[in-house]
C-alpha cells in the first residue's frame, strides 16, 4: 500500500490529458469563427428573441458552414412538445459584403420527403460559395429552419416565459 497514491496520480494526469484534448476539439480556424459570428449578426428575428446556431465541416477543397436560427419547444399547454421555427428576415446583400468574390449563390428548395431523404437539415436554403477576404473558400448553407438534431435554442412555457437551452 505504499504506492497507493500512483493510481490517483495517474487518474488526475488522465483527466488533465482528456481536458486539454476537450479543448483542443475545437479546430477551427480563428477568421473562421470571426466569419461566423458575423453572418449571425445578420439574422433579424422577426418575433421575440432569436439564437443563431451553426456546423463547420472541413473538406478537402473548402470550410462547409451552415447556419440557421434555432427553434422554439413549447413546454406545456395543448401544444406541449413543439418546435416552432422562427420566422426571421436576412439581408442578403450583407452577406454577400461578407466575401471577397463570389463563384456560386443558389437558393436550394427541395420536397420535404427528398429532404428527408438527403439528410439536408432544411428544406429551403441560401448556398454561396466563395473567397473570403484572406482568400480562404468558404461555402456558406443558410438554412430556413434548423436541423432536427439540433434542438430547440429556446424554450416558451405556456405563460409565455422563454429560458434558453
């Protein structure tokens, strides 16, 4: 029992080696997230309050980002259990200001069972696809309404309070 305290010693190396791996999972590049909060910025939400919410995906060619407003479950009440998308306004022509030079910009609508069927998180989304100021290829997917693994951004009680998630 004399070297008992090595085992404890070794558990608290361990927890220190996964924290710092924790930290490191987020490998995004700095302009990236920068890029990101100002695209968010665009999102007007046209009730109440709103929550941007967003996935990076690295390809071998470019940045892959989506981004989408999230939505709101209502929490008791005939409507208990429901997301409600928010309804928001987006000013294009900002987030076009956004990229140094543009090679795509689309407006994709697809049917919801081939939605449903391509795995897209959105049945109606913006797609430009482009350089930003440094250069950097970015393809940007700003999506109508948020994907079902995202849940909801907020939560509406049926005496109207909202808390966040």
């Amino acid at each position: 029992m004399a070297h008992s305290h090595l085992p404890i010693q070794h558990l608290m190396k361990q927890m220190e080696h996964y924290s710092s791996e924790q930290m490191n999972l987020n490998c995004r590049p700095a302009w990236l997230n920068s890029f990101v909060d100002e695209v968010a910025e665009i999102f007007n939400p046209l009730e109440e309050v709103g929550r941007v919410g967003f996935d990076c995906q690295f390809t071998e060619e470019y940045w892959e980002v989506g981004l989408f407003l999230g939505s709101t479950e209502i929490v008791g009440g005939q409507c208990d259990g429901q997301h409600v998308a928010a309804s928001f306004q987006f000013d294009l022509l900002q987030l076009l200001d956004r990229f140094e030079s543009v090679n795509r910009f689309h407006f994709n609508y697809l049917e919801e069972a081939e939605a449903i069927d391509a795995c897209d998180p959105s049945s109606a989304y913006i797609t430009v696809e482009g350089h930003l100021a440094d250069l950097e290829l970015v393809r940007l997917n700003v999506y109508a309404t948020p994907p079902t693994e995202a849940g909801p951004g907020f939560r509406k009680s049926h005496n109207g309070t909202i808390d966040t998630v």
